[in-house]
C-alpha cells in the first residue's frame, strides 16, 4: 500500500508540472458533431464513418458536410455502454468492401452481448448500403448488465482479425477459459480460428471449442475493459484497458498471456476492498504503465503520420475522465507518458487522418452530442 501510495503521489507531481508546461502544439479544428458518437473510419476517397451508438453509422466529408448515413446495419441493444460500437475496414476494402462493425446484441431474457458483423459497404452520392450481413463473432456467455463489452476492433500487418472482449463487469469470467469475456480474440477475417492460435486443440480446430471447454479464439487473458487496441510500427499489440478505482492499465500484449484480472490489479473494488497488485504475483503479465487517478482510455493508436514528425511511433489515447490527449512513447518492451493534453472534455476516441492530422472524437458532453476535432501543427 505505502508503494501504491507513494507513486501515486509522484505521480500527481509530474502531471501537475507536465500539465502547467504543456502547450498543445496544434491547433483544434471543430469539424461536426454527432449524436453520441463511438468511432470512425477513414474511406478510401477521404470520407469518414462515424458510429453513434443508438445505431447510425454516419457518412460525413473532411468538411464536415452530413453525406446520410448507412442503411443495413444490425439491430443494436442501446443501453448503458451498448450500442453501436466500432467500425474498421478490411485491408482490402478496395477490392472488396468489406466493412467490419461491433455493436450489442440481446439475448435471451434480459441477457446481452458484444457481436462483430461484416457486410459489403456500397457508397451512394449519399449514405450508402451495407448488404451480406454476416455475424462473425460473439460475447458468450450472454449475461445481465449494461457494461464492458469492449468490443474494439483491429487488423495486423498479417491480416488477423483481433477482438478485445471486456468482463462484462462479473469480473470471474475474465480467468474462465471456456468463456470469451475478458480476452483478447485473434481470429481470420471471415471469423474462422487460426491454427496457430495458442490455446488451439489442433485435433478440434474447427470446433466451437475444444474437448475441455477452451475457447481456441483466444491469444489473452485476464483483461477488465479493454477499450483501446492499435499495433505499434513494429506490429506490437498494444492494448489500455479501464482498472477498477484506480489501476488503468497499458499493456503490451504476449501470446497467451494472462494479465490477472480480477485476481490482480493496480487498483481497488469501488466499494473499498483491496485487490492484490500485480507485483504480488509474478506469474501474471504487468502493465507497462499504469494511472492512479484513473484516465478513463476511450481507445488508442500509434502514429505513423509525417505533420507531427516528432510523434512517429508514439501511441495516443483519448481519456475519459481525464478529459485529455495522452502521449505516450514507447522504447522497445517499455513505456513512459510523455504529455498530456487537456481538452476540456471527455474523449472517446483519437485517430489519425490520411494527411497524417489528428481526428478526435469526443464523447457525449451536451445534450447527448459530441464533437470532432482535427488537430494541425500550430
């Protein structure tokens, strides 16, 4: 407790110090806003899609200019932290326009869960279509509650297809190995389990899972919310992920790798009770980083741009609760928040544009809307 305590406390120092000398180098651009809006999309010609989470994926131009909104999406559960989620296109969406969406489906009851579809995206002068419907991947169980789905969604250099999978707030499922809840997922694009998976029964590779319950799908383990989800310039998973009261996490992302929720974290139960901390217990994975007070990452990525030249490979978060741009700068297996950006509101999501610009969404501040921003140079 005196370790939590005292780095918490040098902790507040430099952000305090980094916060007075910080001036954003950029400057901040108001493009729209939208009806509480979760992520976005860059297409090949330069629009932009953009989900809100009560179910529309909006087309808009860099200009901001409303273009309509896709047509043929799945029904979504809008409640809580669900809704309609993620977006990302298929590495060849050039050829093949392959679009993938996540979102909250209900079940049974008055269960729910996170699901990944992929369908065709065929543009119109305004809106478009969305048709061939296919559902790839689901949350199992199904489970009561309104909360962390996680449900980001990511493409390597390889062409995998990865998932984050929050706990859904019931906390045991996240070490539950015959559940996907509270994992990272690796899988093709089509949904199918790649044999080199490493809980892969290579007797039973096609099955939902394998004789002892394993879900083969699955590359980690023991994660909370995990919200954000990039691939470094090195092709390095990086995944933050919300702690409890306390305890958000970076983390860089091993094969198989169990990263010890709920048996382990930097931060406490919302009712008080102490969790052990991850250097209790070395067989688990420890975060690169971790924040007390909590930043709330709304998701993550890597720069790979030339406008902000002396940002190259570094990541990027957009905080929640911290209501900032977070910088971090990454040296082989380690990590160190370099800046912090406040922006005065709460951050959902930071992505980089085809120049190479910043894009940031913000969450929903004033009646229900949230806004875009792009960041230039100064």
């Amino acid at each position: 407790m005196m370790r939590r305590l005292l780095t918490i406390t040098i902790f507040l120092l430099a952000m305090t110090c980094s916060q007075a000398q910080t001036s954003p180098p950029f400057e901040i651009t108001t493009v729209a806003s939208f009806d509480e809006p979760w992520a976005m999309a860059f297409l090949p010609d330069g629009r932009m899609l953009v989900t809100e989470k009560k179910g529309r994926l909006a087309v808009v131009a860099q200009d901001g200019q409303s273009l309509g909104a896709v047509r043929g999406l799945p029904d979504v559960d809008y409640l809580g932290h669900g809704g309609l989620g993620d977006v990302v296109l298929h590495p060849d969406f050039a050829s093949n326009g392959l679009v993938y969406v996540s979102y909250v489906e209900g079940g049974p009851g008055r269960t729910r869960g996170a699901a990944v579809a992929r369908g065709v995206l065929t543009l119109a002068e305004r809106g478009g279509t969305l048709s061939g419907l296919d559902v790839i991947w689901r949350q199992y169980p199904k489970l009561v509650g309104y909360g962390h789905y996680g449900h980001r969604i990511a493409f390597d250099d390889d062409g995998y297809l990865w998932i984050s999978s929050g706990d859904r707030q019931k906390f045991t499922p996240a070490q539950d190995m015959q559940s996907n809840i509270g994992k990272i997922i690796r899988l093709h694009d089509d949904g199918t389990i790649p044999e080199n998976n490493p809980f892969v029964d290579y007797d039973n590779v096609d099955s939902f899972v394998d004789d002892e319950g394993v879900y083969p799908e699955i590359w980690s383990l023991g994660h909370r919310n995990p919200l954000g989800m990039t691939f470094d310039l090195d092709g390095q998973l990086w995944v933050a992920e919300m702690g409890p009261a306390g305890g958000d996490e970076l983390n860089r992302i091993v094969r198989g790798g169990n990263y010890g929720y709920p048996l382990v974290s930097n931060g406490e139960h919302y009712d008080g009770r102490p969790i052990p901390d991850h250097d209790t217990s070395p067989d688990f994975e420890e975060p690169v980083l971790w924040w007390t007070p909590t930043i709330s990452p709304g998701n993550i990525m890597a720069y790979s741009g030339d406008v902000f030249p002396d940002w190259r490979g570094n990541l990027f978060m957009a905080g929640l609760s911290s209501r900032a741009i977070i910088r971090v700068e990454i040296d082989g297996n380690g990590a160190v928040e370099a800046e912090r950006f406040p922006m005065g509101a709460p951050l959902r999501g930071i992505y980089q544009g085809p120049d190479g610009a910043l894009w940031v969404i913000e969450d929903e501040s004033r009646e229900g809307e949230g806004r875009l921003f792009k960041l230039t140079p100064k």
